[in-house]
C-alpha cells in the first residue's frame, strides 16, 4: 500500500525511529538484514532499531528470520546461550515483543529478561496475555498517538484520537496511562514527548503550528486497522 508506506516513512523520519548511520546510508524502507545487521553491532541493547522497524513494518506475526530474531534479543540484553536456543524455536518478533512488554508491566516480575527467556524456552509455547499480542502490533506512530492522547486527556484536553482507536486506546490507557512518555518500552514514548513539548509551546507562545499540525497529520493516519 504505497500511500501507507509513505506517510510511514515520513513519521519514522519525524520521530527518529530508525537512526542510520553516516557508514550506512541504505533508506529504512530498503535496508537490508546484513544492514541491520551492520546497524545493531554498534547499537545493540541500547536503540531498539530493529524492534522498531519490525512494528513499524507492521509484521510481528510473521517475522522468523533468524538474524533478525537474534538482533531483537540482542537490544533485549538476551545473548548465548539463551539466544540460540530462542532462534532455533522459530519465534516470531510478537512473540518476544508481546511478552518483553507484559514482563515489564508486571511489577511482581523483578527479572523481566530472565522471565522472557524462561516463556521463549518453554515448549508449552505460552500464548502472549492480552492485550499485550494486541499492543506489540501496534506501530510506533501509534504509541505516539495513544501517548499523546493519554496526555492531553489528563490536562483536561480532548484526546484528538481517531474515533477507530478508542476501545484499544482505553485499553492501552489501563496499563500505560501513567506512564512517563520517557518510561514507555522501547523508547516508543520519545515522539510524542517531542511533539508535546511543541505543543505545549505552541499554547504558551501562540506560536507557528506547522510543526504541531505535521507531527498530528502523521500520527491520526493509523486508525482503520485498529478498532
């Protein structure tokens, strides 16, 4: 869907979702395993690059790659021998995100990576407690807009979010409602920290609201798949 793929891009560029290198100057929408692979060496367990761009690819069901699945458990700080024994399970990218955001909600779980590895290793093959499965498929654009929302609601603002995502949207609400834009998982809350900064400029100062109306023009295009 080519129309998707653009306004994706222009949101990934927005909001740094992917951080390219000066070596690499492969675009985001081409860029390669061996890129990626190139790309995590120097940032692994600290950009969560991969993990973005696969939710952001909208394809967490479906991605079995082993070097992508091993660059994902490399941001999580999960290394040998624990992460070849996950590649050769054939998890797929929902799986590891789905169950990395439930360990890090649960306040009882004090190992979350050990608490991962343990559920990734099981040959019962837990399924993932929703909506966790549900918030994994989320694109990164669509935390910022939930981010966003959650924020503006509680100044007493309207939400500003597509009537489609509002039964998801109170469910996310439930879990990360109070949590900081910087403490969301995977960095997914830095965007809509950005663009709340702008807009809570643009009310003090009256300011231009080209910069405000971009950010809001990328983020409230995500609702059809989700109601």
């Amino acid at each position: 869907m080519p129309s998707r793929g653009g306004v994706q891009a222009q949101t990934q560029h927005m909001i740094d979702v992917v951080v390219v290198t000066a070596r690499d100057s492969v675009p985001p929408q081409t860029t390669t395993t061996h890129a990626l692979a190139r790309e995590n060496r120097e940032n692994a367990g600290t950009g969560f690059n991969t993990i973005k761009r696969v939710m952001s690819e909208n394809n967490v069901d479906v991605v079995r790659d082993p070097t992508i699945i091993s660059l994902i458990l490399n941001e999580l700080n999960i290394y040998s021998p624990s992460r070849e024994r996950i590649v050769g399970m054939q998890r797929t990218a929902c799986d590891i995100i789905g169950w990395m955001l439930y360990a890090s909600s649960q306040q009882n779980i004090k190992n979350s990576r050990g608490f991962l590895i343990n559920r990734l290793l099981n040959e019962e093959q837990y399924g993932i407690p929703e909506p966790f499965a549900q918030f994994a498929r989320l694109e990164p654009a669509q935390w910022t807009a939930f981010a966003l929302a959650a924020r503006r609601r509680a100044a007493g603002l309207p939400p500003q979010l597509d009537p489609a995502l509002q039964f998801l949207f109170e469910t996310w609400v439930s879990v990360y409602g109070r949590v900081d834009f910087h403490q969301l998982p995977f960095g997914l809350g830095e965007a809509a920290a950005k663009l709340w900064e702008i807009e809570c400029g643009e009310k003090r100062n009256g300011s231009d609201h080209a910069s405000l109306e971009t950010g809001r023009s990328q983020i409230g295009k995500w609702g059809a798949d989700y109601g």
